[in-house]
C-alpha cells in the first residue's frame, strides 16, 4: 500500500489561541467547514467526529493534543471504501511568528485515490484541505467566509 503525504501551510493575521479555538470550536468549524460541526473532549485517546446534519462524516482518534500548539488524530471518512491497513493521520501545527501564525497541515498514510489530480473539485484531500484552510483564513482575519462555489 502507498503511504503518501499532504502538506499544505498558510500564514494568518490571528493569535494561537484564536486559531486554536477555530479547529476545536463547532461555532467556528460550521463556518468555515461548510456546516461541519466538531466534537471531543480533546484528551489523548478520545474520540474526535465532525458531523455534517447530524451524521458523522469523518472520525479519529486524538493522538496529540497541545492547546495552541500542535492537534493530531487519526482521520477515517466514513463513505471511503478503500482497503487501508491504517487509517490517515492529520496533524495541525500552529507556530506564532510576531503578529501572525503559521498554521501547517499534514495528511499522511494517504492512498492514490486519496488525491484527485482535477482543479475544478473539491474532491480529494488536496482539493478539499486548500479551500477549508483558504476559509478558516478568511473567516479569522475578516469575520466572513468566502463565497460559496459551484464546482
């Protein structure tokens, strides 16, 4: 089985602790995750879901939890069929640089058909963290989401 990655990093006029509160909080995560709320308590071993209308559409174990800092959980999509021999990995590490923080995304123990090699989708891990990550941005830094899209 493959083991890919994917990275993805963006810079943001906001403090760690707001940027933490916007991956953790279903206030913010519902905004910018196109209606997708989130729930955990946040401890090492516990469980993570996000949910969209009330069905859990992704879910995870926390496997790193450092407030401000550094959140990482296994990642399963509940609609993937694929034959994995672990779930995904991501990891967020948010690391403040005078007035911004820049906020780094890793997916990893991806498949091939995890990514979509297609500019008009959302679909696929490399389509679909971009234009979440581009509305948490947008979202922290001016109070708005981006316009929706049709794709």
């Amino acid at each position: 089985m493959a083991n890919l990655s994917f990275v993805y990093a963006t810079y943001i006029a906001t403090t760690p602790e707001k940027l933490w509160e916007a991956l953790t909080a279903s206030a913010y995560t519902e905004a910018y995750f196109f209606g997708t709320s989130i729930a955990s308590d946040w401890q090492i071993g516990s469980k993570v879901a996000y949910s969209r209308n009330g069905e859990v559409t992704d879910h995870g174990i926390i496997l790193a939890c450092e407030p401000h800092r550094l959140l990482s959980f296994t990642w399963n999509y509940v609609a993937d069929q694929s034959e994995r021999d672990e779930p995904s990995r991501v990891t967020f590490t948010l690391k403040q640089m005078d007035s911004i923080v820049k906020l780094t995304l890793v997916h990893e123990n991806l498949l091939p058909q995890d990514i979509v090699d297609r500019d008009d989708t959302f679909e696929g891990i490399n389509n679909g963290w971009p234009a979440i990550l581009s509305n948490l941005k947008s979202l922290l830094e001016t109070g708005k989401t981006l316009p929706p899209l049709s794709l």
